[in-house]
C-alpha cells in the first residue's frame, strides 16, 4: 500500500505541471490584459500608461519567461501578489474567503448523501412501482429546474413575501453584537437557501446512480446465492447490495472535491455570499492572472486528491479491488 500512495504521489507532479502550462497557456490566450481591461474608456490612460503597466506587471516578457518566473515562485508556495487594486498576496485573498465556500459546499454535500441515497434505495426497492415513478419525476424536475430561477424563487417567496430567510450576505446587521447562539441561528438562517440550491443537482444526480446501482447489484449472482441461502430482503438489500452500489457514489464524492471550493459561484453571485465561487468569476474577468492560476492549482490539486482517495474507498469497499 505504501509503494502505491508513493507511486500515485510521483505521478501527481507531471499531472500537476501538465495542468498548469494548458491553464496558463488558456488564461493567457484570453482578449485582454489586465493593463487594458477596465481603462479602455478612459481617456486619461495613454498607451504610454498601458506599456507602463505591462511592464510592472511582466506582462511585456515571452510566454514561457512569465511561466517560468511563475513556477519558481510555485515551488515556494507563493502564488504572487493580485493583480488588483489592493496588491494583496493571493493566499491571503484565498484564506479569506476558502472558509465561506467550503461550509456551503461541505453542507450541500452532506445533505445530498443524507438524501439521494435513502431515496436511490427505495426507489430500487419498490422499482416499477407508484412510489418508484413519483420518485423519479421529482427527480428529474431537479434535473431540470435551472438553480438560478430557483434561487430567485426562493428569495422572492421565502424572504422578500415571507420575511422567513435573509436574502443575502452572511451575517444580519449587528451580527457582532449578538450572543454565540443567536449567532449560529443568523449564520443557518442566511445559509439555508444558499446550501439548499446547491444541493438539489446532486440530489437528482446522485439518487439516480444510487437506484442503478443497486439495480445492477440485486441482479448478481451472489446476491441470487444469498437469497438460496435464505437470507432475508432486508439483509440483502443493506448488508451486501448497498455496500456493492456504493462505488459510483465514491466515484463522484471523488470528482466533486475540486467542487467545494470552486462549485458554488452561481450561488454566491445571487446571494451576495463573499466565497472561492465569486472570487474567482471577479479575477477572470478583471484577468487576474495570479489569482486564477492560485485558484486552479488548488483545484487542480484537489482533483487529484480526490481521485486518490476515491481510488483508496474502492480499496475498502470492494476487496477484490485491493490488488
């Protein structure tokens, strides 16, 4: 087990610098720089101002020495200062709001599991039945419901008509004078619409792999064996076929890492939720070049994490896989 987690470790560097030098490339073939984007129509800025620019931010060098200075700094774990007005170092400006996008994410992940398995099961268990078919409309309504409309929805109906939800932001005003109690009331308050949006794709998705997994399982032959042996549906369904139709769910528990601190930012745009999501739409559009590689070098590296770890669950969940 050793020599493979070494193995699989050596292999993430060649990934991981493969990943930066497609990233970097893309980013840089963008129209715009951040020189120009934002003073186009500003007659005070002269193409003297923009080479000035250029120039400070190294803009003016070949591809490959940008690349080059910018790795070295990577191997330091220093991703550079912005390239916005405040001249913050990116890790800062991550730090700052990494904490926000993963409790939404963490959250939304843990009422997806919560939901979408016990709903993939018994509609596996009652298959072709009334229960199966309304199941999967409701599904497929999630498919099919754009998260944007519903976040509106949800705002119009359950905030601004109902006064129930705050409509924005994380905190109420005055939050600091609060009691820790009341607190963590106005923080679940502000993020139950948030988390809830977020959680109804992978709701659908997940629910849908999780009844053809367990479709495929109880058609297997062990599980044939075992009721010979006279074990009983219950026994059956959770103590050998749930554990078997796992293994797509950990494949994309694996695949959705990189999306606890890049997958929400439809949802922290329509919600005024400062986290990773907004963030990073605010730095591609201003071409923030820094920020964006800091960003998608985290990501990157949690994309292959997760694969390693989805890899390992496959280990413990199915043995015959171990080898």
């Amino acid at each position: 087990m050793r020599g493979y987690l070494l193995k699989r470790l050596l292999m993430m560097v060649p990934l991981l610098l493969g990943i930066t030098i497609i990233s970097f490339g893309m980013m840089h073939l963008a129209p715009g720089e951040p020189s120009v984007v934002g003073n186009e129509m500003n007659p005070k800025v002269s193409a003297a101002d923009v080479e000035r620019l250029r120039s400070y931010y190294g803009l003016d060098q070949p591809l490959y020495l940008q690349y080059y200075h910018w790795l070295k700094r990577l191997a330091r774990l220093d991703f550079g200062n912005s390239f916005s007005s405040d001249g913050r170092p990116v890790m800062e400006k991550i730090a700052e709001r990494l904490p926000v996008t993963l409790w939404i994410n963490l959250l939304a992940m843990a009422l997806i599991l919560l939901v979408a398995i016990p709903i993939g099961v018994l509609s596996s268990a009652y298959q072709d039945s009334w229960l199966d078919r309304l199941l999967t409309v409701l599904v497929f309504i999630g498919f099919a419901i754009p998260s944007f409309w519903l976040g509106l929805l949800l705002m119009i109906t359950l905030g601004v008509q109902h006064g129930w939800l705050p409509i924005s932001g994380m905190h109420s005003y005055g939050w600091q004078q609060m009691g820790w109690w009341q607190q963590q009331w106005d923080l679940l308050r502000h993020l139950l619409m948030p988390v809830l949006i977020s959680a109804i794709g992978g709701i659908a998705g997940m629910s849908r792999f999780m009844r053809s997994g367990m479709l495929d399982v109880i058609r297997s032959d062990f599980i044939t064996t075992a009721r010979a042996m006279g074990a009983s549906e219950r026994a059956i369904r959770y103590r050998y076929a749930l554990r078997n139709a796992l293994l797509p769910i950990i494949t994309l528990l694996g695949l959705s890492v990189p999306g606890l601190i890049g997958g929400s930012v439809i949802v922290e745009q329509l919600y005024s939720i400062p986290g990773m999501g907004l963030l990073f739409y605010q730095a591609v559009m201003a071409r923030d070049y820094p920020l964006v590689m800091g960003i998608t070098v985290i990501g990157a590296v949690l994309t292959l994490l997760g694969n390693l770890l989805a890899d390992l669950a496959y280990g413990w969940v199915d043995p015959r896989t171990r080898r």
